[in-house]
C-alpha cells in the first residue's frame, strides 16, 4: 500500500488566476507509477486549502532519487480525498553522467530545472535555469579569464 502524500511534499509552484502548478518530492517508499495509480494517496494534500487540486491544476512529480520527474501531468478528476491525472506532459530520465562538470563546479538537476553545485563545499545555488545548456554557459563565465 502506497503512503499518502503529506503536504509538506507539495510545493506550490504557480497560482495563476485560473490554474496551480505543485511540485511534489516524493519519499523513499513512493514511486511515480504509484502516485498515478491510486487517487486516494491525495487524502492529505486535498485538506489543505492553498494546495488542494481542482481539474485542471498540474503537478510535476520527483522521483526519491531526484533523477526523474513526471512533467506537468494534468489533474482530470478531483475531489476531497482523491485525485486523477491525466497523461504528463513528459517523462524526463536524468542521466547524471551527461550533466556538464569542471573542477570547481557541476550542473545538477534540482525541480524542474538544473542549478549549479559548488564541489568543495557542495553548496546549490539558488538560481535555477531551464536546461543543462544554461548552468553549463554559467559555469564558464565563473572561471577565472586566462591573460
């Protein structure tokens, strides 16, 4: 039996006007796969006003291990206790040995995005960018110019 997902989980990533997007982190115990296959795992969720689901409203789901993620999967079917998704958007597999790394530094996959690990001290940053390419740019406009 699959545990619920507790709240705290949830973070609210946009409220539009009409749609929210939540990013949920999922524990050890959680899949992906499960998450999707029982509505009622949203019990807790549901509960609390400012994260609670309508149709319409989109979630990206992450793995425990933070290398995959369901992108924007679209709430179908909700009520109190239970939710129902729709297809995501995407699967995305992260493949950390593809991310761009130098002596300093390393590109890693944080939400739905990529940021920039410090190795000495392994310190994220709080910028966040779109692709690898991104975090890859910035990582070489951090090294020292060569004269």
């Amino acid at each position: 039996m699959i545990r619920t997902i507790h709240p705290t989980q949830a973070k609210v990533d946009s409220v539009g006007q009409v749609f929210k997007h939540l990013v949920i982190t999922l524990e050890c115990t959680q899949t992906i796969a499960e998450v999707f296959e029982t509505p009622e795992c949203w019990k807790m969720v549901q509960g609390v006003r400012d994260k609670q689901l309508r149709r319409g409203d989109a979630v990206t789901i992450i793995s425990p291990d933070g290398l995959t993620l369901a992108d924007r999967a679209t709430v179908v079917r909700a009520q109190a206790g239970e939710v129902w998704f729709g297809k995501p958007l995407r699967l995305v597999s992260f493949d950390e040995v593809a991310l761009y790394e130098n002596d300093a530094h390393r590109v890693v996959p944080v939400g739905t995005g990529y940021s920039i690990e410090t190795k000495r001290d392994g310190r994220v940053d709080d910028r966040i960018f779109p692709n690898v390419e991104g975090a890859r740019l910035e990582i070489i406009s951090r090294q020292p110019k060569v004269a």
